[in-house]
C-alpha cells in the first residue's frame, strides 16, 4: 500500500508538472494568414467591428473571386465585392469599400485583400469593410471560373444574409405585373420565379436601364440587402450588365388545362375507383376542342418492357388513354378523369359522382381509348416512376407533346439519349423544362438534363396527391409552384376536402 501511494504521488506530480507547461508552441504549426469571408461576417454582432490579428486568430487577410462589374453603371460606388467558400465549402460574399479604384476590377479577378485595422459594418443594409485603402488589394489571378449558383427567390427571402454580396442565378424570372409594350427595366420591379417575389433593382443612369422589361428571362445578379423599418434584411437583385439578362420568351403561353391531384391508393381495391383531379384555365367545351388524358405506370412487370419507344403513346401496361370529346368544364373549376366508380376513396366512401366527370369507365375491363391495356390499377404502388399527362389533342402518337405533366418517382425505364432518344415528352411547367434553364440545352423528356423532379410515392393507402399552387392566367405561369400534400382521407371524406384549403388556386 505504502509503494501503491509512492507511485501515485510521482504520477500526480508529473501530470501537475505538464499541466504548468506555459510554452503552447507547436513547433512547426503556422497559423494561416487569411480568413474566409464565412469567419469574417460571423464577427458581426450588431455593432461596428474593427478587424485585428486577435479576433482573426492571427490572420491578417481575405481572399476571394470579385463578382461585382462597374462597367455597367448598376453597381453601388466604391464597393468591390469578392466571395469565396475556403469554410466548410459554404458560399460567402462581402462587399469592401475601396472607393473609385473598385472599378478596376471584373468578374474572375481573383484578390487578396489586408483587412486588418478594417470596420467591419453595417451601411444602408449592406454589411461591408470599410477603412481599407485601395492599395490593400493585390490582383493575384484572372479569368477564375465562378459557378453558377442556381437559386429559388424564396431561398433568398428566407436568408438574406446567407446570400448577400454573392452571385447567383434566377431562372424563368418574369415580372408581375406583365410588362406592356414601351416598360423599361428602370427602377424596382416586382419579379416571380414560381417561388415567390423579389425586387429587381436597376439604376436610372445603368447601360441597360432603357432596355425593354422581358416577359420570362434568367436573371445573373448580385444580392444586395437593405433594412426595412422594422430592422430586418429585405434582399433585392442588381444584374451587373446587359449581359446578365438571357431572355427565355418573348410571348404569354397559357396552359390550358392543370393537373391539379390525383387518387392512386385507396381504401380497399384500386380497380375503377383512380381518378385525376384538373382545373380548366379557361373554358373549355370538349366537343369542340377535344383532350386526352394518359397516365403511365412503370412497373418491373409492365410491358412492353424497356424505354417506352412510342413515348406517351407505347400503350399495352405502360401507358393508358382517356379520350375527352364531351362535355364542358367552365374557366376556375375542377373536373374529374377516371374509373366509373366515382368514389372519393375506395367502393365504400362517399361518391362524388355529382362532380364534373369528364370521362369515366370500368377501366378493369375496358381498355383504353385507342392504347392501354385493361388494368386493376392506373398507378402503380411501387418506387417505380408513374406519371399522368394532359394533351391538346384527342389523337396521341409518339411526337405528341402535353400541355401539363407530372411524375412520382423515378425508377423504371423511362428514358435513353439514344440514338434515336425516347422517352416521355414534358412541356414547359413550374417542374419541367424543355430547355435546360441555365445551359439553354435541349431537355424534351422526363429523366433528360434537369427534368429530375419527381413527386414523392406516398406508400400507403387513403392518401390523396393534393398540388397546391397558384397559377396566374394572366402571366401564363405559376407565381407559386406546385407544392404535394398527403391528404389522408377516410370513407367519410367529401369533395370539398380535396378542393378546399390547400387546393390548387387559378388567379388572373
């Protein structure tokens, strides 16, 4: 015991001995010389920040790719702004200001910038470093390759800080209200994406501040923030110049029809009792102008098996028509396609049959109009892609593109670049993209460039595929994209459930 207490002692002293060590240098550590942008904006707290080795652990400068270009009038003077992801590859901008010598620099200049002595603030919104004299900043490369960083206006408006003095890029951007002929891109314009609304900022004295306001364009800005009145950061955009504006379209495209639901599970058997819930944009008598519906499952079992080599129209278990050559649907209102059952869940639930039943039948015993197989089920329940498309036309063939489109899922085969590329078409939606946004590509078909998106399959029964958005018939797009809600339903549910609160919405 008496040796057990010996070595105890010397071990204490030893760890106390290490423990008083008062010399912390590693040797052969260094502490780097610069700070990412995403470190350099955390030190911000509310109040004037003034930048030193001890707050910078031991750093003295920032690096970065400038973004801003003064060449084009729409920049704020003075400001150069730089961003860089050397932090957890998180994207972060800044703005410094140099004064007049921030004209000298364009996209691609990659700087090293002295910050320290620098006040980090924040001016008219804007959190810049200022006290930084233009001979702090040393051109050390040009022509670096910035990314492009594809991003929803609601991503901004929900973090504006996040973004602010970085590059980004808005697509199928378009003014509300529409732009009449003589508008100019001059001022603040309220612009929608489908995601929600930003303001576009243009100076009156920019190079393009007379150009005519396009209908549907990708925006290339730079995020600016201000405070409104109650503190808070209000984001806006500033393209840089001309160049900035790639214009999409030039008319008004009105979609018709909308998919705005469907029923592909329900209470009990499947078989008659599917249906797909629309909305007419405008009023539509069939008999006059007929459509046709198609919706396609791509189950392992399906056949023909393999890429679907007449698209839409390669029928058998793969696709199956319904042909709408009657009746009326009047502008703002649901209508049903679906099995003769017109039930809302199931053979035991309530019947909506009083709906607007546009076409129904037996569809366990009766085929398709012109191609589809009988079936016990419309939609697969499975992870493999299904999908429903709405056509202007009642004859369907390999060409025949749909004026509205949605799919769940993405397994199965479902497309090949080829040659010769097959596929399912998609048309122009708040989802799909006939040419790809940013690249301008040709993307025709679901699976093919960007057109990945897919609906989730629920993977249950009583769930109803509920697409809440709100489509403009005056701008000819959707200001809120389509957003999916499980809507579960039971046998007592009724039809204002699934076309009340939540519902797709038709504005002008």
């Amino acid at each position: 015991m008496k040796k057990l207490t010996i070595y105890f002692s010397l071990l204490l002293s030893l760890v106390t001995l290490w423990g008083c060590e008062t010399d912390n240098t590693y040797p052969g550590g260094q502490l780097s010389p610069f700070m990412a942008t995403y470190d350099i904006r955390n030190l911000y707290r509310g109040s004037d920040v003034t930048l030193t080795t001890q707050n910078m652990i031991g750093a003295t400068q920032l690096t970065g790719v400038v973004v801003s270009d003064h060449s084009g009038g729409n920049m704020p003077e003075g400001l150069l702004l730089i961003q860089d992801r050397r932090r957890l590859s998180q994207l972060r901008g800044i703005a410094i200001n140099i004064g007049a010598d921030a004209a000298n620099y364009v996209p691609g200049d990659s700087v090293v910038v002295t910050v320290d002595g620098a006040v980090l603030k924040r001016v008219n919104g804007m959190l810049q470093l200022t006290g930084v004299p233009a001979t702090a900043v040393k051109k050390v490369a040009s022509g670096v390759n910035i990314p492009l960083n594809l991003v929803r206006s609601s991503q901004l408006l929900a973090d504006p800080e996040r973004y602010e003095s970085t590059f980004v890029v808005l697509v199928k951007g378009g003014f509300n209200p529409l732009p009449k002929p003589g508008d100019k891109l001059a001022g603040e314009k309220v612009m929608n994406d489908g995601f929600g609304e930003i303001i576009l900022h243009t100076e009156a004295d920019a190079e393009f501040a007379e150009t005519q306001a396009p209908f549907n364009a990708n925006y290339y800005s730079v995020v600016f923030n201000t405070l409104n009145d109650k503190d808070s950061l209000v984001p806006h955009l500033r393209v840089r110049t001309s160049e900035d504006i790639v214009v999409l379209g030039s008319e008004v495209v009105k979609t018709p029809v909308i998919i705005t639901g469907f029923m592909s599970d329900l209470d009990g058997g499947d078989g008659n009792y599917e249906y797909v819930q629309m909305m007419a944009t405008e009023d539509i008598d069939f008999a006059a102008t007929p459509y046709a519906v198609v919706v396609t499952g791509n189950a392992n079992a399906s056949t023909p098996a393999g890429h679907p080599i007449q698209g839409w129209a390669t029928g058998g278990k793969r696709t199956f028509k319904f042909s709408l050559y009657e009746g009326f649907a009047a502008k703002g209102t649901f209508f049903y396609v679906g099995g003769s059952g017109k039930k809302i869940n199931g053979s035991k639930s309530t019947s909506i049959a009083s709906s607007n039943w546009i076409r129904s039948f037996d569809y366990t015993v009766q085929g398709g109009d012109a191609f589809g197989n009988p079936t016990t089920g419309l939609f697969p329940n499975s992870g493999n892609a299904s999908g429903v498309a709405v056509f202007a036309d009642s004859a369907i063939t390999v060409d025949s593109k749909p004026v509205d489109v949605l799919f769940v899922s993405t397994g199965g085969s479902l497309y090949t670049p080829g040659p010769p590329p097959r596929g399912y078409f998609i048309t122009n939606t708040d989802w799909y993209d006939v040419k790809n946004p940013i690249t301008l590509e040709d993307q025709p078909y679901f699976m093919s460039g960007s057109n990945t998106l897919a609906l989730k399959y629920n993977g249950g029964q009583q769930y109803f595929n509920l697409m809440g958005g709100v489509y403009n018939v005056s701008l000819g797009k959707w200001t809120t994209a389509r957003s999916q809600t499980a809507l579960l339903l039971n046998r007592q549910s009724v039809i204002t459930d699934i076309e009340g609160e939540g519902a797709t919405q038709m504005v002008e």
